[in-house]
C-alpha cells in the first residue's frame, strides 16, 4: 500500500512538474516577446526621428543602437522595402506581417523570434528577431532550479508515506505476528488497542470470529464429554454381562447371559447412532435452506425400518397425507420422524395406536404424531427436549437423545414443535410446524 | 449378606444383579433415590452399591440421609463421574470406596468385601468358631480341614453367625439377611437351613437360645 501511494505520489509530481514547465514556457515566452518589442519601440522611435529630420533612415555609419545579445533588426517600408539591415541580419524581411506581432522563425540552422512593429507617424516598420536558444536555456534553467526542490519534496513526501504506513500498520503486524504464534485451540480475543479507525473495524471483526470460534469449539467439547460420559453405563453393563457369563455355570445360564450382552451391544450401537446423529445436526452442519421433501418417500423408508419392532407389540403406524411436501431434506426428516415413531412404539402398550399425519397450512407443513401410550406429564414436557433426559417411568430402551435430536432439527429448519395430550385418553401428541420460507426463531412450547 | 443396589440403568442393574448372585449375595435393586430411601428405612443392609446419577435426585443425597442418620452402612459407590473432585466429594460425603465405571465385577466383589469386613472390625479374611473356618475371600466353608457343601442360603447363614460371633442374632435379622422383597419365605425356613448346618458343621457348632436366637461361639 505504500508502494501504491509512493507511485501515486510520483505521477503527482510529474504532473506537477509538467504543468510548472508550461507555465514558466508560457510566462518566459511573454516576457522575452515584451522586451524584444520594447527594444523594437525604441529602435523604431529613433528611425522615425531620422525620417522626419530628412535623412535615409540610417546613415552608413554604424547601427546607432547596439542591441543586447545577437538581436538583429530591419528598418523598412510597409511596402516590404528593407532600407536598413543590422550586421548580420538577411536581406529578405524577417516577416510579412505589417501590424505588431511575434512569430517564430527558421533561418539557416538557428530558429529566431521574429517580431515586427509598424510606426505610427511615419511609414516604417521594423523588423527585430532574436534566437529562441535564449529562452530555452531561461527556461532550462528555471527548471533545473524548481526540479532539485520538487525532488526533495518528492523523497521526503515517500519517506512520511513509508513512516505514516509503517505506524498505522504496526498494530496489524503485531496482531498477525500474535496469531502466528498462537496454538490451535487459543481463540482469545486479538489486542485492538491502538488501532487507526481504518483497520479498527478488522480488529473488531476477527474478535467476533473467534468469539463465535470459541463457542462453537466450547459447545463440541462440551457434547464429547457429554457423549463420553453416557457411554459409560452402558460399556460397564456390557463389562459386568460378559464376566456373568464367563463365571455361568451351566449352559442355559450362558446362553441367557449371552443373549443379554447382545442386547446390550444392540441398545449401546443404537445410542451411538443418536450420538452422531446429533453431532451431525451441531452448528456447522449444513442444512440447505429452501430444500423439500415429498413426504411419502421418506415415511415409507422409517415405517419400513420400524417394522420389525412394530410387529413385536402389534403396532400398526396409520400414515396420512403423505403426498404433502416438507421443508427440509430426507436425511433430516428421517431422523425426525423415525425418531419421534421409534419413540411412540416404545411407549405404547402391545396393540396400541401410532399415527403420522401430514398436512399443509398456508405456508407451513404440519406433522402430527400421536398415539395412546402414558404420554408426557406437563411437568416433564420442557425438560424433555434435554439431551440424555429420561422421563421417569418411560419405557426400558431409549438413548434419551430422541426428542434432543427432534429438537435441534426443528430448530435448524425454523419451525416449531409442541407437545400435548389427546383430548379424550392417554397418549402423546407432537406436532411439528414447519415453515416453507427460510428460519425465524424457533419456540418449543409444552401445552 | 444382603446388598441393596441402587441403579437406574436396566441393562447395567440387571447385570451387576446377576454378578452379585452368582456370588451368593442376597440383592435388592431399586432404580432411584426415592425407593433407596424407603428401602433403607424398613430394612438393614449389610452394604450399598449406590449409583450417582438417579432420575429422581443424586445419589450422594441418599448416601448423606444415611450418614446423617447414623447409619454407618457400608457404601460402595459406582458411577460415570470420573472427576478427581468427584471422588473426592463422594469419600467426603461419606462413602467407603468409589468405582469408576465401567468397572471389573470382581473388583466390586473385592471391593464389597473390604468394607463390610471393615464394618464388622474384623480385618482377617478367615473367620473361625471352633472347627469350623469360613473363608470371606473365596466365600467357602471348611468343617475340621474338610469343605463342606453349602447352598447359597446356608452360607449366608454361617457368614452372620460367624461376623457376629459371640452375638445373638435373631431370627428375624437372619430372615432380612437372606431375603429381599421380591422373596417369598416359607414359614419355617430358617430352621430348615439351621438344622442343615447341624448336620453338615457339627451339632455344636450353632447353639439356639430357645425363643430369643441363634448364636456362633466365638474362638476368642
């Protein structure tokens, strides 16, 4: 940047330089012009005394003006007639115009300028030239004496640039340096003090960064040590099974002790599943805003992976208005229904009821699950969305992470979910709102 | 001994349940701190297996309720929370040792054993009344060098006996020493149990103070 502003400052001053050079050929050219014709008036006043005394303009005796440098002049007649010549001066007129004027002339190898004056009182007019070298070596030499000074101020202007920049930004290589050096995980805030206004906004703008960086960070841990934790009850159950099954005496006893591990593996290998599931579904996730889904694809696919457990307890899932489409992608909405039916068929009692409802309302989605298990008391309905939160007298073999899951993927999508009883009976009913247009901020409601 | 388990995982209860039988305790499993409380209020429990994370409450308020009440019940604590502070807290609180889980069950057993032996103010691992030795290691009896074979039950029985020996123990402690809730107890059990053990250890071996008890002479 500085570099930029040096060069910038460079062409200025040629500009600049350019523009005094026409200015000082301009007024040099005038002043020369004013004294050539000065000296012409004087020539031509005394020309015009001869005259009138009778005598041929100049006698043969000597020019009675000597003029300064080599100005050479001729005294003639309008008519064109040269009656005097200067020494050295040409026998044609030096120009043809006949009233006062400046001209620039060639002759031989010198260029001349050429100026005539007409007399007023007498019919002679004068001719007067000098060599334009005069004015250029003025002229070079006026701008010799302005380039040293426009030089000087043009290497002083670069070095104030290169000290003003090198400051300004010193504030921004310490905070780059810092960073440099810093470990992975050290997302505290940079050091804004003493930053110019214009790279204050940056300073401000990487701090919100790395605080947002930092959350996000926090909030991993956070869910690790959760899962971590939680991992732990289940692998001691799967310890203990297998040392009651190596200690089993006979082989029925094995055999069951066995069939318990296996158990154990299934429900321990279904909490892993929630686990990454809800992994996936932290910030950072993607969720492309405008997707949908026909609902009938993926509700085939859960009621098709929830048969086998449906079929144990006679449960028959009633789907309804399934042709509607949801906002969201199939892997989102999978998870979201298979969960919140998983969690239906767990709950009921063998031959009890599960319904999917979708329906469509302005520019909503509504997904209606209900069934008639013991539902949710209403003091547990806004603890129930916590993760690893288990309702006291729920049904053996949940994670607890089901409706964590359902929570967080209602909220991704911008919608709503509500959990209610029935009007007549026991039973849960959730529903689900999901709004076709992209995200404002998600409710969760307990009826 | 009888041993109240208090877990409110199922798989990880009904395991260390099953673990515990095979050693000859007698268990009782109960899944929050509600149902211990009500459960160490009604009957004597020779030790805890208490987890920390109950739905209804932390298990350490279970383990406070006993200390505050001063019973000195042996408790074992078994738990996720892995924290140096944690198992600070735990010991502090009262409890007699804390097991990480997932844990060894024989550890647990070992672990068991150590802190009703320290209960007991008996830090020998072999018990002996007359000729007959008892084992808390192996958890076997030996009459005159010879094993002898106990059912489950019996063992239980001479185990108290032998703890509380000198002591009179009542009928009605053997019974909540054998028996948990869900168990049902025929009539005259007990005394089918002690005329088993005349018969196997010597009719010496188990004086029965008529209407008041049953007593192990100690050897001291």
């Amino acid at each position: 940047m500085a570099i930029a502003a040096a060069s910038a400052a460079c062409v200025v001053f040629m500009l600049l330089g350019l523009l005094v050079y026409r200015a000082v050929a301009a007024s040099t050219a005038v002043q020369f012009d004013e004294l050539l014709l000065q000296q012409a008036t004087l020539a031509l006043r005394y020309a015009d005394h001869e005259y009138r005394e009778g005598d041929t303009v100049v006698p043969a005796s000597a020019a009675p003006l000597v003029m300064p440098f080599d100005v050479m002049y001729q005294i003639g007649t309008r008519a064109g007639q040269i009656l005097f010549r200067s020494p050295g001066a040409p026998v044609a007129a030096l120009t043809s115009g006949e009233a006062r004027g400046c001209t620039n002339v060639t002759l031989g190898a010198r260029s001349w300028r050429a100026c005539s004056l007409s007399s007023r009182s007498t019919p002679l007019v004068i001719h007067i030239a000098e060599p334009l070298d005069y004015r250029a070596a003025l002229l070079s030499r006026t701008m010799r004496a302005v380039a040293l000074p426009l030089a000087f101020a043009l290497v002083l202007l670069t070095m104030l640039i290169g000290l003003v920049t090198e400051r300004a930004f010193r504030p921004v290589r310490r905070i780059a340096a810092d960073l440099a050096q810093r470990s992975d995980d050290d997302l505290s805030a940079v050091n804004t003090a003493e930053m110019p206004v214009e790279t204050y906004a940056l300073g401000v703008a990487l701090n919100g960064l790395l605080a947002r960086q930092a959350e996000v960070l926090a909030r991993e841990r956070r869910f690790t040590a959760d899962a971590a934790h939680e991992l732990r009850t289940p692998l001691a159950a799967l310890r203990v099974q297998a040392q009651v099954a190596a200690r089993a005496t006979t082989a029925a006893e094995t055999r069951n002790a066995l069939d318990k591990l296996q158990t154990n593996i299934d429900r321990t290998t279904h909490l892993m599943s929630q686990l990454l599931s809800l992994s996936r579904l932290e910030p950072g996730s993607s969720c492309i805003p405008g997707q949908v889904t026909e609902a009938q694809r993926v509700v085939d696919l859960v009621v098709d992976d929830l048969a086998p457990s449906a079929r144990d307890k006679q449960v028959a899932i009633a789907v309804a208005g399934c042709h509607h489409e949801v906002p969201g992608s199939p892997e989102v909405l999978y998870l979201l229904l298979r969960n919140l039916l998983e969690n239906s068929i767990r709950n009921v009692s063998a031959g009890g009821r599960v319904a999917l409802e979708v329906a469509r309302r302005d520019a909503e989605a509504l997904l209606t699950i209900s069934d008639d298990g013991p539902g949710i008391p209403c003091a547990e309905r806004s603890r129930a969305f916590e993760r690893f939160y288990r309702i006291p007298g729920s049904a053996v073999g949940g994670s607890g992470l089901g409706l964590s899951i359902v929570g967080r993927i209602v909220e991704l999508l911008g919608g709503e979910i509500e959990l209610a009883a029935p009007a007549t009976g026991t039973g849960l009913v959730v529903t689900v709102t999901l709004p076709f247009t992209s995200a404002h901020t998600p409710v969760r409601s307990a009826a | 001994m009888r041993i109240l388990l208090v877990e409110d995982d199922d798989m990880l209860g009904d395991a260390v349940r099953e673990a515990l039988r095979q050693e000859s305790y007698v268990v009782d499993w109960v899944r929050a701190a509600g149902a211990a409380l009500a459960a160490l209020s009604t009957s004597n429990f020779s030790a805890l297996v208490l987890d920390l994370g109950l739905p209804d409450g932390d298990g350490l308020s279970v383990l406070r309720w006993l200390r505050q009440n001063g019973r000195a019940t042996p408790v074992v604590i078994v738990t996720a929370r892995d924290r140096v502070s944690d198992r600070i807290g735990g010991l502090d609180a009262g409890a007699d040792d804390y097991l990480i889980k997932p844990f060894d069950i024989d550890e647990l057993g070992a672990r068991l054993r150590a802190i009703t032996r320290r209960a007991d103010g008996c830090a020998e691992s072999v018990l002996t009344a007359g000729e007959v030795a008892l084992d808390l290691r192996q958890r076997t009896v030996t009459c005159q060098g010879e094993p002898a074979p106990l059912t489950a039950r019996e063992y239980a029985v001479v185990e108290l006996l032998m703890r509380r020996a000198g002591c009179l123990v009542t009928r009605a402690e053997i019974e909540e020493e054998l028996y948990g809730f869900d168990d049902h107890i025929a009539s005259n059990a007990i005394e089918v149990h002690i005329h088993n053990l005349r018969r196997k250890l010597g009719p010496r071996f188990i004086t029965n103070l008529k209407g008041r008890g049953y007593r192990v002479e100690s050897s001291r």
